[in-house]
C-alpha cells in the first residue's frame, strides 16, 4: 500500500467499529488490514476523541438511523476534515497529521461575520 487520502468516514469505521459508509466495504477492509486502528491513532492523535453515539440509534428505523449516521458523519467532516492522507504501517511521517476543517468550521468569526453582514442587508418583512 501506499500513502493514499481517505473519507473520514472511512476512517472513523475502523476506528469506532461502526460502518458509517455505505458502499465502502472494500475502502474500509484495505484500510484495517494495511494501516490499523492502533496506527491510525499514531497518525492521528485526535481521533481519539471522536466517539460515535451509538445509544442514539436505540430504537430507530432503518431510514432514521441513516439519516442520523449522515448527519453526524457530515458535522464530524466539517470539524475535522473530510478527507486524510494515511501511511501504511512504518511509513508515516514523524510529525502526527492535525485535522483540517471545512472552511467554515475554519475561520468561525468569518462566518458569524458574514452572516450578521447578510442579516443587516436582508430586506426585512
């Protein structure tokens, strides 16, 4: 294997151990058995805080709890990134990657900014 970018959501499944992509079995089996869960924390530290809620799909149906696992998967892309560069085993940088967010989780006075500016010129009802 090598380096190669993939979706956070790839990612997180072999982290958390929940299938979070549809469609992605093959992207998520290559990525346990060449890189790992223990090295994917070596690579990126801050995984670790990612936990999926997986008491909230208690008694949901099918298409709720998909709607909930996109949604989640979507707010944990915008604050951390949707897309990583992942080392096989032994080959990755000495420095651990940081997360990189959405543009907008990014710069988060930009955006209040930009909304308030957007407000004030909004012609009122």
């Amino acid at each position: 294997m090598v380096a190669k970018q993939y979706h956070i959501g790839d990612i997180l499944g072999v982290t958390t151990g929940v299938f979070l992509r549809e469609g992605h079995f093959v992207e998520l089996r290559d990525l346990d058995e060449s890189v790992g869960k223990s090295e994917l924390y070596n690579q990126m530290p801050w995984l670790k805080k990612i936990q999926f809620p997986s008491d909230a799909l208690e008694d949901k149906s099918r298409e709720e709890k998909s709607a909930f696992i996109d949604s989640w998967l979507e707010a944990v892309a915008d604050k951390y990134g949707e897309t990583h560069m992942v080392y096989p085993r032994g080959q990755a940088p000495v420095q651990p990657t940081m997360p990189r967010p959405s543009k907008a989780a990014a710069n988060p006075q930009k955006t209040l900014r930009d909304f308030v500016r957007r407000r004030k010129n909004s012609p009122r009802a």
